[in-house]
C-alpha cells in the first residue's frame, strides 16, 4: 500500500473534530489491513524459512561430504545449515518481514490511541474547555511552539550523544 502515510494521517486538526471523527474508522481499516497484509508476508517468509531448512537439513544428510562434514550428527547438521547463503537469505527476508509487521501493529495501536485521543478532545470542548470570558487559545499555535521545543532537544540530544561518541 503505497498511499499510506502515518505521520501525516495519524495528525489531529482540533479545530475539524467532526471531519476527524467520519476518518478515523477508515484509518482504522487501512492500517489494519495493512498489517494483516504484511502478517500473511511474515508467514510465507517463515514458511519459505522451514522448507530452505528442512530441504537443506536433508541434502546436509544425504550429501554430508559435500558439505564437508565427516559425522552427520544432529549439531553438525544444524550449525552447517546456518552457515549456508541460502537460509541466511531466508532469514534475513524473514526478519525484515518481522519488523515489517511489528512497525504495522505499532501504527494500529497509534490509530487506537488517536481514536482515545478524539474522544478525550470531544470531552473537553463539551466541557467548555475550548471557551470562557477570556480569548480562546490558539492550540494550532501553541503546538508549532511545543514542536519547536521539542526540536530543539532533540538537537541538543543528538549533539550530546556526538560528544559523548569522541
């Protein structure tokens, strides 16, 4: 799914919770389908995993000197396996579909949480948090200042850890 973007989609316009409330649960569906997607990619990797093994594991036994073993014991077969370009392929395309479906799974529960965190947004302009005698803030504001802030230690951090690095 090339049209995902969770930086973007999981942002929330405070001053459009209507409109954010009618795409949530299709931002919901989307990145739930895409996490089940890259859950069947994590099953065939693994699957494609244990066929490389077994289908090594038994050339490995029928052909050990090939492999340079003398004894075919269970250790030697094992560890011969591990050191073959083949599995170690297959390993590595098993590990990144892994993190493929992790990061998914992570953005689900990001989804969930913006859902909480309408929810909580509703409750407080019902609450008339949003109005009162004195102006309304200026929330569009005041999270460009927070991120500015937060840029900035981040920098800080980044320069910390160069130090720390020499």
């Amino acid at each position: 799914m090339n049209n995902l973007n969770y930086e973007e989609d999981i942002q929330i316009d405070h001053n459009a919770l209507d409109v954010e409330w009618v795409q949530q649960p299709e931002l919901m569906r989307k990145y739930t389908h895409h996490a089940a997607d890259t859950k069947r990619d994590m099953d065939n990797a693994k699957e494609r995993l244990e066929v490389g093994r077994a289908k090594l594991d038994m050339d490995i036994r029928n052909n050990p000197t090939k492999y340079g073993l003398e004894k075919t014991t269970e250790s030697a077969v094992q560890s011969t396996i591990i050191l073959q370009g083949e599995y170690q392929k297959l390993s590595r395309d098993y590990t990144d579909a892994k993190y493929e479906n992790d990061v998914a799974m992570a953005v689900v529960r990001a989804v969930d949480q913006r859902k909480t965190a309408l929810e909580n947004l509703v409750r407080l302009l019902n609450a008339s948090y949003f109005a009162g005698p004195q102006s309304p803030r200026d929330l569009n504001h005041e999270l460009l200042e927070e991120k500015k802030r937060k840029d900035q230690n981040a920098k800080v951090k980044i320069n910390r850890k160069r130090k720390d690095q020499e």
